[in-house]
C-alpha cells in the first residue's frame, strides 16, 4: 500500500502553448501543482483557459514546453515517449467528456482493454470486467458494441475501462458534461464510490460548482496560472 | 486474436466495402502483373519449343541463298566431305482447320541414324509410310488430340491458299507418348513437302552434328555455294531470340506500368483505412498501446491485406492471362513468326513472386501512413485539422519531390542513353513527379473556382470545392491516382494514333502500284518467285502503263543476315520512300545507277549505321562493299531491311527471279476491268497467287496493326479501371468521415437533393481537375512513347499527330468516371439522416 501522504505529482513551473497561424499563443505560464496520493482533485475554469491541455500533460499525453511533471519523483518529460506510454497504461486511466469508447470493440473488450495491454490475458481478467459491469447494471450490455448505448451508459463503461488496471492516477475531463444532471449525478457517485474503494487519485475536470464540491480541493486556471479556490 | 488486434480488424467488418475495395486494389494490381508475365512467359517458352523442334539436337545449320540450299549440296556433304551426320530439311506454314502447322519435310533415313526430335518417327513403321505412300504425313499428338484427329484421317489442309488433300499416317512422336515441344508441328517425307510447298530441288536447311574437328568446318565452307552460310544451333537460336526482346520488353514495361498503377491503387486503399483509423488509433495511444505495438498492428494487417488481395488477383491474373496469351501469340504470328506451340504455361514462381508483390507493396504503401499514425502525439491524432494541417506542409515537399523527378526524367530523355531501360524509368519519373506535383495544381483549382465562385456561382458549388482543398489528404492522392491513370491512357493512345496516322502516310507512299502480284510465302524466309515471263504477259493488259518488279532475299552482311529488297520503280520522279534527313528527290532519281545501298531506320537504328557508312555483303559473285546512301523511314520490320536497285542486284547475283510485281496503270483506266482482265490471265497459270490492289493491302496492314496493338489498348482500359477503383474507395472513405458534416448541414436545412448534388459536385469536380491536369502530362508521356521508347524499342520514327477529339473524349472519360465512383456515396450522403449522423460520435 502506498503511503497516502507521499507526494504522487508534482507540476513545477509548467508552461505550455500552441503554435496557430505562425504565432504562438500561451495557454499555461507557469503552473505548479502538488498532489497527493488518494487525492480528490478538481480543476475549474473558463472555458479555452487550458485545462484539458493541462491534463494532457499531465496524462503524459503530451509534454510541457517548459517546465517538469513529476510523477514519483520521475520526469515525466524525459521518459521519452514509449517508456511515457508504458507508463501511461499502468499509472493512468483516462475518461473523457465525449466516451472514447473503441466504437469496433463490445462493452467488455472495451474494458478489457487496458488489462491486456498490460499483459494480462483477457481470459484473466474477464470475471473482473464482468463484475465490474455486474456493479454499474451493464452486465447483460457485455456483449453489445457502445454505440447501441446511452451517454450514461457509455460513461459508466468508460469509467470502469479506467479503473480496471488499477492506476494510480485517474484522470476525468468533463466526464458529466454530456450528460442530464440527474445522469451526471449517477455517473459522479459510481466514479466516487470506486476510486475512494480503490484509493485513486483523482483529478477532475468540471464546470459545475456543484460537482467541485465534491472533491477534497479545489484548484482553478486562470490566465495560465492555478489558484487555490476556498 | 488480441483485443487490440480486434478493435483494428473490426474497423473492416464495419466497412466491409472498404475492405473489398482495399482487396480488390491489391488484387487488381497484382491481377496485371502477374496476368502480363504469364503471358510473356508463355510466349517466351512457346519460343523455345517451337525453336526445339525446328532446331533438334543439332550443333550446326547451313542455311541461306536466295533460293535457299540447292539439293545437290547435301549429297556432296555425304560424299565429298565424308558426314554422315546430316539431316535436310524443307519447312512452311499450313493451315490445318483454324490453325496454322509447322510443315516439316525431313528426310527419313537420315533422321534415323540421329538422335533428332523425329527418331522415333523415323523408325518406326509410320516413317515408312511417309516413304512409300503419296501425301502422307504425321501430326503431333498434342496437336491431332486438339484437333480431334487421328490415323487414318484425311486432311484438309490450305497451303498457300490452295487447298490439298493429305492423309495422317501417325504421330510425330511415334509410338512414344506426346511431346509438348512438338506442338503445331507436322511432318513429311522430304520429298511430299517439297512437292506440297512448290519447292522442288530446294532445301531450307541442313542440320550437321559436328565434332572439335577444326579442319571441318573449312572442308564444309569450301562446298558451300555462295549465300550458303554454316551456323552454329545456338547462334540461330539466339539470333532468333534477339528478334522478340523488344517485344517482350515492351511486354515488361507494360507490367511496370500495371504495378506503378497498381501500386497506386494499394498505397490509396492502405492509406485511407489507417487515415480513417486515426481517431481509433489516437484512442488506442491513450489508453497505452504504444507506437510500435500500433505500427505492427497495422503493417501487420497490410500484409494479411496484401496476401489476400495477392491471392484473389492471382486467381484474376491466371484468367486474364489465358486471354492475353492469345493476343500476344497472335501478334507475335503477325509481325515475326508463326508461334505453333499455344500452350499455357503455369509458372508457380510468377505467381508466388505475384503474391510478395501484392503483400509488399501493401506493406510498403502501409508505412508511411501508419509511421504518421503511430508517432503523433495522441493529442494531435485526434484533430482532422492536424492531419490535414501536415497534409498540407507535406504539399511543398512532395511538390518538390515531383519537380525533382521530373527534371531526371527530363535529364533521362535528354542524354541519349542506350537501351529501353532509362527510357521506361524516365516515363515512370515524369508519371510520378506528376504526380506528385498535383496535390499543389489541385489546391490551385480550388482556389481559382473559389475566387470564381464569390462572383457569381451558388453557395452549393463553394461549399463543394472548398471542402476538396479542405480534405487535401485525400482527395489529392485520388486526384493525383486518377489523373496518372487517365493521362497513360491518353499518352498511349496518342501513341498508337500516332503509329497508325505514320504507317497509312507510310503506306501511301510505298504502295505506289495500283495491283500487286506475289506467291503467298509459305515459309517465313523465302518468298517463293514468280513464273519468268510474267511481268510481260501482264504489260500487255490494255490500261497497264507499267510492271515493276520486286526481289526479296536474306542476304548475309557484315551485319549478319539481313533481308534485301531488289527494286526497279517505274517512276523516279515521286521518291517511294521517305528519306530521313532529305526529301530523297535526288537519291529516288539516280537510284539506277546508285551503286549503293538505301537502308532502313531500323535497321540503321539496329546496327549503328549511318549514310556514308559501308556495309559488305556476300553477294551470288562474292562479297561487295556498297556505302549506305540513304536511310529511309519504314515500318514493316523492326529488322530492318536493305533495298538495293535491281540493276545491281541483276549484276551481283545474277538472279533474274521476281519475287512480286507491280502493275501501275495508266491515267484513267479503270481498276477492276483491269483486274478482271488480269485475274483472266494469271488463272492460266494455276498458280496460287495472291493478287491485291493498293487499297487492299494498305487495309489488311491497318488491320493487322489493329490486332498488333489490341493487347495495348486491353492494358490502357484495365489501368483506367483500376483507377476508378481507386477513386471510387477514396470518395467512399471520404464520404464516410464527412457524414457528420453531412449530417450537420443536413440538420440546418440542405435537402437529400442537396446534399447528394454537393457531393456529385464535389467528385465532378476532381474529376474535372483530373482530367484536365491529365492532358498536358498525357501529351508529354506520348511524346516520351514515341519519340524514345518506340525508337529505341523498334527504331521506328513516327509522327507525333494530336487530335482534339480523343483528348476531350479523356477530360469527358474523368468526370463520367469521378461521377460514377461519386453516385454511390451521393446516395448514401443523400439517405443520411441526421439525427443518426450527429449521433455517432
Ligand atoms: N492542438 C491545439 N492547437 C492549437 N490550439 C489549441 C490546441 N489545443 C488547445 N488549443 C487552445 O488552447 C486553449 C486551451 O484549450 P483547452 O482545450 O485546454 O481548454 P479547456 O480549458 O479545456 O476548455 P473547455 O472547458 O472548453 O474544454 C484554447 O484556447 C484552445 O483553442
Ligand atoms: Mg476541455
């Protein structure tokens, strides 16, 4: 077990911006950020202010222009970028606004997916996918491709596809902005009750006060620069 | 399988016509090669066989002379030089139902003592036969199989068009079992095929087995009559053999085009399905597949694509080749010789090699799609914008890549290198530097129609051809597939206008006469004489003004055996031939006293020879030296042929035979009294003949051209074909990517009309640009064909002659076909609905 208050990420001085049109445009100026183990994090913030870009560095999925992400005390920057996937598929479980369900996989492959890219056998972690779904309903949807599900349905599966390899770090952009506020709120419970089970760190993307309120911080982005929110 | 594997191979159950389109793409490309090597090995091994079995197991022939080999010169050989292993032959052509045979007189107790292909014949009681009965001959069992004849039969038999009567006695194996090589042929006593082919007292050849003895050889040279030359079996087999290599390499560079084209239509196909995948892809790197786990997934699928797609077009290739073996064996029948063996051959490694081809390729046409796919960021995979952003900074660099090849295709016209080989490599560089330069043509379209369109056309029509320049990365490579495709078809085209516009002109001048008179040749080398007199008895027609008379032989020269024309043309005031470099009023007026020779193209082209050079030939009364005086454009052998005056052929050979005749008429006589007249006249003869007016022969060239060039024009077809395939999976491909955008302007008010008009605007469009795009590289890759390759290929000069009609015809080709591939999609845009295209997401 991992010790709930060491030091799981550590963003020191993180800018990052994108080149359109020729000229580069400044989207974070300096960010920095610690988080803990077991975390709950939310990120607010206007709309354009950065913050899916910031979770994309921070996913590894991209890499700050200057700056350091670390990750356990390793730089995320200079992993490189195979060993940045590798380590992307144990430590991390992405859920996405819009449900980044594999459209030309079933509900379960889709869930299984991380597992096997992890080297388990799929036949392995097969019970645990099913009783996963078993937990969220969708259990007789297993074999069912994701386009024949509703948003809720579909996040909910997107969830556990997050969860199932056990990362460290789970990382939500919006999960509940597609949905009605009485599905985000079922979607909400079911990714609280299953990271604090697990004790997953957590960061959160929302643009509901609401939703913040439920996490142990909350941090906002403005002008490319975080600030503690009360 | 994987779940990773899964996710990517489903992409294709989903788009189950992508997936056929992606199979048929590779299938179709190595459908061509492979059909078109088949063929060419077919032919090539049809060669061999029919050269075995005309050639035995000999080291030696003696053949030549004008009227070949007088027969006394066989018996001296026995006597005077003391061989016994000798054999003399007499060969021609016969028609034998619908095919043609290899007529065989071979001599039956010679054959006996000499392991030849017709021992077995020979000693068995079948050879006897051949001996003791009057018109008796055997057939091949391949052949009589075929034909459905056996021992016993009487057959009817055309020799120069008359027709005889013969009786099988057996098979040429004997009583041994059926011999391929011996296909097509039939065989005679010496004597029979002399009688039957009108030659008498004549040899073509005799075979010899001769041993290390050097003094052999000087023994034999010193019997020979002059024209009589000893060869050795390999030297005429491969002199034979150098005959068809420009036909095959041309056969060859067709089946490079095939793969170029091919090899488009996979590298489209392969591109689109990873292109399409990308947002699948850029899930799969979130979620932690990595590059290289991706980029063998997909190079992996490519080559399961490959193999698939190879083995269907394995399967279409052995069909089309059955087809194609025909046309080639019947042009190789028409301009060199009769191939008697038509039998189809597998060649298993063309067919593996087929396969690695289609797998290679696919793999091939697969990286660098699936390298991009695989190393941008997850992030930037998942933008359209970002595809088409790099798309689009690609646009300078290929651009610049195409004006690169096109400068070395330039620079390989240019410097005059030898062979077909940097010919073929520089119409393949002009192709593919076009190409790759038509991504920036297009955008230019697109800006031109869109400065066009503010001013005065509709909405509709902006939208449709911005979002071409907006989707660049796909409609640029099947823009760029198509217009290859329809600018080979209009640079071979313009070629074979070109070809045929030159031999009518040709034709016209040469054929100067009004009726032609000649004796059928029944075999390939000799053109059998007229009847001595002839040309008086038919001077005398009232309205004939003049006979001429023309004398064809091989010859040897110091440039090998060469064909030569004896003529004495009437008129020297109209030159009968064009000159190169000259109008030739002069050479054609002094041509009686021309102590010289007038030779043509190819035959210039063939051996180096330029006017002023000599050449020495083995004439009747010794060798002569004669200083070439012209050279003189002509399209009836890729040989090339030597035309001397009859005056001098007269003085060196002392040969007064004819092998043709010209009648000319005089102003105002009328052609069928005139032929009726002489047809009155030569039936006294009963002679075989073959009479035919100017018209006539100038229609039965054309035609045989025609057929020449039907393989070509099969070719031109497929590769138009194949391009639509290709352009029709990238319309789909693009079509499926944009039924959101459909989708979306279907919900803001287009009607199923508009929407599907937008995309038949749209593919109109690049069918259009293709077209046009296609006419200037057409036009270069024509001039490319006939001023290179067909020169260096034949060594024949042509015309370059450009008619409006077939290039608007090929501009109308694109857009009919860009239409066509867009109906489908236009109705699938059309039946979107948008609740379902918003939807999928
Ligand atoms: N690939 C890119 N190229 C150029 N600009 C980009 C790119 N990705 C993001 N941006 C810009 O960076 C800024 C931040 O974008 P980001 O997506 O991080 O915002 P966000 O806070 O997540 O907004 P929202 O709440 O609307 O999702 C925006 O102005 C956006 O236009
Ligand atoms: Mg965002």
């Amino acid at each position: 077990m991992t010790n709930p208050f060491a030091e799981l990420l550590n963003l020191n001085n993180v800018s990052h911006g994108f080149r359109e049109a020729g000229a580069w445009r400044g989207v974070l100026r300096g960010v920095n950020l610690r988080i803990h183990s077991g975390e709950q994090l939310a990120l607010v913030g206007q709309s354009g202010s950065g913050k899916s870009t910031l979770m994309h560095l921070i996913g590894g999925l991209d890499v700050p222009l200057s700056g350091e992400i670390y990750f356990e005390n390793t730089d995320l920057a200079a992993m490189g970028e195979p060993a940045r996937t590798l380590w992307r598929r144990q430590k991390v479980g992405f859920i996405y606004q819009f449900f980044n369900l594999i459209p030309t996989l079933t509900v379960l492959e889709n869930v299984l997916l991380p597992l096997e890219l992890n080297g388990t056998p799929a036949s392995i972690g097969r019970q645990a996918g099913l009783n996963l779904l078993d937990e969220v309903g969708l259990v007789d949807r297993a074999e069912t491709y994701p386009d024949r599900l509703s948003g809720g349905e579909q996040q909910r599966v997107a969830i556990i596809r997050a969860l199932i390899h056990q990362p460290r770090l789970v990382l939500a952009d919006e999960p509940t902005g597609n949905l009605d506020a009485a599905t985000g709120e079922q979607v909400l419970d079911l990714l609280d009750r299953l990271v604090r089970a697990k004790g997953h760190t957590l960061i959160l993307v929302t643009h509901s006060a609401e939703v913040a309120r439920r996490a142990d911080r909350i941090v906002r982005l403005v002008d490319g620069q975080l600030a503690l929110e009360a | 399988m994987s779940i990773l594997g899964r996710a990517n191979r489903r992409h294709f159950v989903r788009h189950p016509l992508q997936l056929i389109l992606a199979i048929l793409g590779v299938a179709l490309g190595v459908a061509m090669v492979v059909s078109i090597d088949l063929a060419a090995k077919s032919t090539h091994r049809a060669f061999a066989l029919s050269m075995e079995a005309l050639t035995g197991r000999y080291t030696h022939h003696l053949t030549g002379g004008p009227m070949g080999i007088p027969e006394s010169l066989f018996t001296r050989l026995r006597v005077e030089a003391g061989l016994r292993e000798t054999a003399p032959a007499v060969e021609g052509y016969i028609g034998l139902k619908e095919t043609t045979c290899h007529l065989i007189g071979f001599d039956v107790f010679s054959e006996r003592n000499l392991r030849s292909r017709f021992v077995n014949a020979a000693r068995g009681e079948e050879g006897m036969r051949l001996l003791t009965e009057p018109n008796t001959v055997l057939l091949s069992a391949v052949s009589a199989q075929r034909l459905g004849l056996k021992p016993g039969d009487e057959l009817k038999v055309m020799i120069d068009n008359r027709p005889h009567q013969l009786i099988l006695v057996g098979y040429a194996e004997g009583s041994m079992p059926p011999d391929p090589v011996l296909e097509g042929v039939m065989l005679a006593d010496i004597t029979t095929a002399q009688e039957l082919l009108g030659r008498v007292g004549w040899l073509d050849r005799i075979d010899l087995v001769l041993g290390e003895d050097p003094s052999l050889d000087m023994k034999i040279n010193a019997l020979l009559p002059e024209g009589v030359e000893l060869i050795s079996a390999a030297g005429r087999q491969s002199a034979t053999q150098n005959m068809t290599a420009a036909f095959e390499l041309n056969l060859r560079a067709m089946s490079l085009l095939a793969l170029l084209v091919g090899s488009f239509l996979i590298y489209n196909t392969m591109a689109f399905s990873v292109l399409q995948r990308r947002e699948l892809l850029a899930s799969l790197r979130v979620l932690g597949a990595t590059s290289r786990q991706l980029l063998s997934e997909i190079l992996w699928e490519a080559a399961a694509l490959g193999l698939f797609g190879g083995l269907v077009g394995m399967g279409f290739g052995v069909l089309a080749a059955r087809v194609l073996l025909h046309m080639v064996t019947r042009t190789i029948n028409d301009i060199y010789f009769v191939l008697t063996v038509t039998e189809f051959m597998m060649d298993p490694w063309v067919l593996v090699y087929g396969v690695f081809l289609g797998m290679i390729i696919a793999v091939l046409a697969a990286l660098g799609p699936a390298i991009e796919a695989s190393l941008t960021s997850p992030i930037m995979t998942r933008a359209r914008s970002g595809v088409e952003g790099s798309a689009r900074r690609a646009i300078p660099w290929l651009a610049m890549m195409g004006v690169l090849a096109l400068l070395v295709a330039t620079g390989l016209f240019a410097v005059n290198l030898d062979g077909l080989v940097p010919a073929i490599a520089g119409v393949f560089l002009l192709l593919l530097g076009y190409g790759l330069l038509s991504p920036v043509f297009l955008l230019g379209g697109v800006w031109v129609l869109g400065a066009l369109g503010r001013v005065s056309w509709g909405w509709l029509i902006r939208l449709a051809v911005r979002s071409i320049g907006a989707t660049i990365s796909r409609s640029g490579l099947a823009i760029a597939a198509l217009t290859i495709a329809i600018a080979v078809s209009i640079g071979v085209g313009t070629m074979i206008d070109s070809f045929r516009g030159s031999i009518a002109e040709w034709l016209d001048q040469i054929l100067q006469a009004d009726i032609y008179i000649a004796m059928p040749a029944s075999t390939p080398r000799l053109s059998p004489p007229l009847p001595d007199g002839l040309a008086e008895r038919l001077g005398s027609i009232p309205g004939v003004d003049r006979v001429s008379s023309g004398r064809r032989v091989f010859v040897s020269t110091s440039k090998g055996e060469s064909e030569l024309l004896a003529l004495d043309p009437p008129y020297l005031d109209q030159p009968g031939f064009r000159f190169k470099d000259s109008d030739g009023k002069d050479l054609w007026a002094h041509f009686p006293e021309l102590r010289g020779v007038f030779i043509s193209e190819p035959y210039a082209q063939r051996h180096r020879l330029a006017v002023g050079d000599r050449l020495v030939i083995k004439a009747g009364k010794g060798s002569v030296t004669l200083p070439v005086a012209g050279i003189f454009f002509d399209y009836r052998s890729d040989q090339g042929l030597i035309v001397i005056h009859r005056r001098l052929y007269n003085e060196l050979w002392q040969d007064p035979t004819h092998t043709s005749l010209g009648v000319y008429l005089k102003p105002g006589a009328d052609l069928s009294d005139v032929r009726s007249e002489l047809d009155r006249r030569l039936s006294d003869l009963h002679l075989p003949l073959s009479v035919r007016s100017n018209r006539e022969i100038r229609d039965i060239s054309l035609e045989t051209f025609e057929r020449t060039f039907a393989i070509t024009q099969v070719l031109r077809l497929l590769a138009v074909g194949v391009a639509f395939i290709g352009i029709f999976s990238a319309l789909m491909a693009l079509q499926y990517e944009r039924r959101r955008e459909m989708a979306v302007l279907r919900a803001t008010g287009l009607t199923p009309w508009q929407t599907g008009g937008l995309v038949l605007l749209q593919t109109g469009f690049m069918g259009l640009m293709a077209g046009l795009l296609a006419l200037p590289l057409g036009l270069m890759v024509a001039l490319a064909l006939v001023r290179v390759i067909n020169l260096r290929s034949f060594g024949w000069t042509m015309d370059l002659s450009i008619s409006v009609w077939p290039l608007i015809l090929a501009v109308g080709l694109s857009v009919l076909a860009a239409l066509l591939a867009g109906a489908y999609p236009a109705r699938l845009a059309m039946r979107t609905s948008p609740a379902q295209g918003l939807r999928e997401e």
